[in-house]
C-alpha cells in the first residue's frame, strides 16, 4: 500500500496502481476510486541534454540519428533547431 493520501478525498486507504509515461508510481484510492501520482517526475528535457542536441546538430549529425541516439520526437528536434540558430 502506498503510504500517502489522496489529494482529492484525503483518505490512507490508497494502493499502488502502476506508473505513469514517466516511471513515477501510481496510486489508486480505494475510497473515490481516483488515481494520483505522489511524486510526479519532470519530463521536461534538461539544459545538458539540449545542449548535446544542439552540439550534434552543430556536427550535422542527421535529426533521425539525434532522435534515436537522444531518445527525444523528431519534432523535438526541429524545434530545437529553430530556437537556437545553428552558425
């Protein structure tokens, strides 16, 4: 059992109810039947990464290889591209 409260009715009865697209753990309350997420994780790309982005796309690295080695969306990609003009 999880041993937070639920945000909605504040109730401990709560269970584990799997993870999210982040790998933050879920819960369930056994009371309202809602899930929750205790801790959430960020999913936001940190500043290093975008960076190493920027780097590889500075190398003319293609934005299909960045994408894959990154682990980042295509468009992710593109919108870096844009938002730091490479020189």
């Amino acid at each position: 059992m999880i041993t937070q409260t639920c945000p909605h009715c504040k109730s401990t009865r709560c269970k584990r109810f799997g993870t999210n697209r982040s790998g933050s753990a879920r819960g369930r309350c056994n009371d309202c039947n809602k899930t929750f997420t205790p801790d959430p994780n960020s999913r936001a790309m940190t500043a290093p990464k975008e960076g190493q982005i920027v780097a590889a796309l500075q190398e003319r690295i293609s934005q299909r290889g960045i994408a894959r080695t990154f682990k980042v969306a295509r468009l992710t990609i593109r919108n870096l591209r844009k938002k730091a003009p490479l020189a």
